[in-house]
C-alpha cells in the first residue's frame, strides 16, 4: 500500500518521513495555502530522496503551463490536482507530461458525487478522495465515512484514501476500506507544513501491526 505524507515544507523533514517509511511526499504548489511551496524548496526538499520515492506536486485550478514548468523545474514525478479541473483538462494534462503521474482528487460532497469520478478514469492514473469543505482545499481534518464508502466505492483505478487520518485511526479506517494507498497531512503535523515525526512515525508502527 502506498502512504503518502503531504504539505511536506521543511526540506530536512523530507528525508527523515521517508526513512520512516513514506512511498510518497506532496508538496503544495498552490499559493494560497499555509503549506504552499516554491520550486527552490521543493527542489531541497527531493535533493536527498531516492528515485524510489513518488515526489507529487499538488495543484489546484493551475494553468497546464505553468504546472509544467514547476513539475520540469523541480523535479516532481507525480502531479495531484486538487480544484475543479475537468477531465478534458486531464486530457490535455496528460498529453503534455505523458510520463508523469496524474492523480485527480475527488472532494467528496456526497456519496452521489462519486459518481463523477468514472469521468476522469480514461486521463488519470491514481484517483484520491478526500473530504469537502466550503473553504478549504485539503488539510481540512475532517473525515469521510468510510463505511458507506466501502458499500459505494469500487473505482477501476487505483486510489487513495484521504481526509482526517491519524495514526490513532488508521487501522480504523482500514477495517472498513482497502484502498491502494493513503494520504496524510494535518493528521501528522504540529502546525500546518510542520510535521510531527512522532506522529509519522507511530502511524508506521500502527500499519506494521496490521
């Protein structure tokens, strides 16, 4: 299962998060965030990785240009789109950076609103649902029900599984639901963009025990 830490900021906390165990890190490319990143920060923060780890730089309603520019720029393999891009913009996405990952995250209103998702499973690679909120992109805490997502939810491609995990829930949410991966951010932090190691490292522990 892929575990991919996001809203990574400080550099030497990249290295330390996927010694723990992290496939995964996302850097925030959207600048109103309180975890929003530059190219020259992103570029520190990959330095040290090895190719191993997937390096996603997470978007929202960007320009194809100039999420191509910051992706060749910085090094990023991956690329999470977390606005209201439709799945013609994927499209054309995909033609532009053919050999970069594309993740379409799904900020789910309702269950009726999976729905959309079929949409996007011809231009993306990976899908991640994450839970709604009116003002916030992500980050937001809160969670999904994971139970009616398992009855709801069986998408064609591999996904992860966002929204207010923490390592005291993980195994939680995983009894519930098998995604293909999982994604955490303000669940492991002490403040936004500054992660908790313990935390990190204790989810870790939590997943070994499965």
């Amino acid at each position: 299962m892929r575990v991919k830490i996001c809203g990574i900021t400080q550099p030497q906390q990249s290295l330390a998060i996927a010694s723990l165990g992290a496939t995964a890190l996302g850097f925030i490319c959207v600048p109103s965030s309180p975890r929003y990143v530059t190219i020259a920060q992103i570029q520190a923060a990959i330095a040290p990785l090895s190719q191993n780890i997937d390096k996603i730089g997470v978007f929202a309603n960007t320009t194809i240009a100039e999420i191509s520019q910051i992706v060749t720029k910085s090094g990023l393999t991956g690329i999470q789109l977390h606005g209201e891009e439709t799945p013609e913009f994927c499209q054309q996405l995909r033609q532009s950076l053919p050999q970069v990952e594309i993740i379409k995250a799904i900020r789910v209103r309702s269950l009726e609103h999976l729905q959309t998702t079929t949409n996007y499973t011809d231009y993306v690679d990976t899908l991640l649902l994450d839970a709604y909120h009116p003002q916030q992109l992500g980050g937001t805490g809160q969670t999904l029900n994971w139970h009616k997502l398992n009855q709801e939810f069986s998408p064609s491609l591999p996904w992860f599984l966002a929204g207010g995990l923490t390592a005291d829930n993980i195994l939680t949410a995983l009894s519930h639901i098998k995604p293909s991966g999982i994604d955490l951010s303000s669940g492991v932090e002490h403040s936004p963009g500054n992660k908790d190691l313990h935390k990190v490292a204790l989810l870790f522990q939590k997943l070994d025990t499965r």
